[in-house]
C-alpha cells in the first residue's frame, strides 16, 4: 500500500472521519490542530495524535498540514469555501499536489476510484485529508469515512495481490 500515514487538522467532519479511519485500519496517523487542540466541537481528544501549532490560527495548521504531506485529497458535497478553499490554495502555493472530490457530482465508487488513481499516479504516502467541518455539511462525515475505507482497504489488498504476484 502507498498509504503510509493520514494527517488531517482535526476539525470535525471530513478531518475526523479521516482520523478514524486511519485508527480504525491500524495506519499511522497525525497533523495539526490549533493551539489547545481547538475545533468547534471543544477540545479535540487526546487519542488523536496531532501536534499543535504555536497559536489558536486555523490557516496555520492547514498551511502546516499541506506542507507536511506528499499530497491533499478535499472531499466536499459541492464547490470549495472557506478552509476547504484555503487548503487549496495552500496546496498549489506549495507545489503539493492536490484533488478535489465533490461527492455531489459524482457516485463514491466514481471517487474512490479518481482517488486511488490521483493517490498511485502522485506517489502519495503522506495523505493529508480536507474538507468541510459538521456544521457546513452534516453529510460529510459519513461520505469521506466510506470513501477512505474503502479507497484503503482496496489499496491494501492491491498492493497484497501485487506482492504476490512478483514472488
């Protein structure tokens, strides 16, 4: 598997659905998160291995997030704003690659498959994860927790069938 760790900046929604796939599947996990590990939930919990920055600044640990990752995958129900945007931007400023899923156009199975393409074809091993937080979009949660798993668990027996195939 590519996959070899998952950040994310720990806010809820897409940020914490990655975190928890990455716990649940057993893959290493960390990133960001503001100074007293801040989200709009409260304090974000201690299991989740995240480092803070020096201040309460959302943009500074989505600057961090994308500079610490091969790569950025946005998933979202519809256009990119506010911090979804701003990892974006933060992405192309960086020359990170980056993809934007808008689990609104297109069917999971059609995203998990543009993101398993992007992740293979970008060499991404450092995974940072994005998108809009609960109270933007109630659904995504739930979208981008079905996506990864997926998109993992076929990565990882992939990978296992490539394996065998070269002994």
């Amino acid at each position: 598997m590519l996959i070899s760790k998952i950040i994310s900046g720990g806010q809820t929604g897409a940020d914490r659905a990655a975190l928890d796939v990455a716990i649940e599947l057993g893959i290493p996990h960390g990133g960001w998160i503001p100074k007293g590990r801040k989200t709009e939930a409260g304090r974000l919990p201690t299991e989740y291995d995240l480092k803070e920055v020096p201040t309460g600044s959302y943009p500074e640990r989505t600057e961090q997030n994308v500079i610490d990752s091969d790569g950025t995958l946005i998933i979202s129900h519809g256009t990119l704003t506010g911090g979804s945007d701003y990892t974006q931007q933060m992405a192309e400023k960086h020359g990170k690659p980056w993809i934007h899923v808008d689990a609104s156009r297109i069917s999971i199975d059609a995203a998990i498959q543009l993101a398993r393409a992007w992740i293979n074809g970008s060499q991404i091993k450092v995974l940072n994860i994005a998108g809009p937080r609960d109270s933007e979009d109630p659904r995504i949660y739930g979208t981008t927790k079905r996506l990864l798993t997926v998109l993992i668990k076929m990565m990882s027996l992939g990978s296992s069938e490539s394996q065998k195939a070269a002994e």
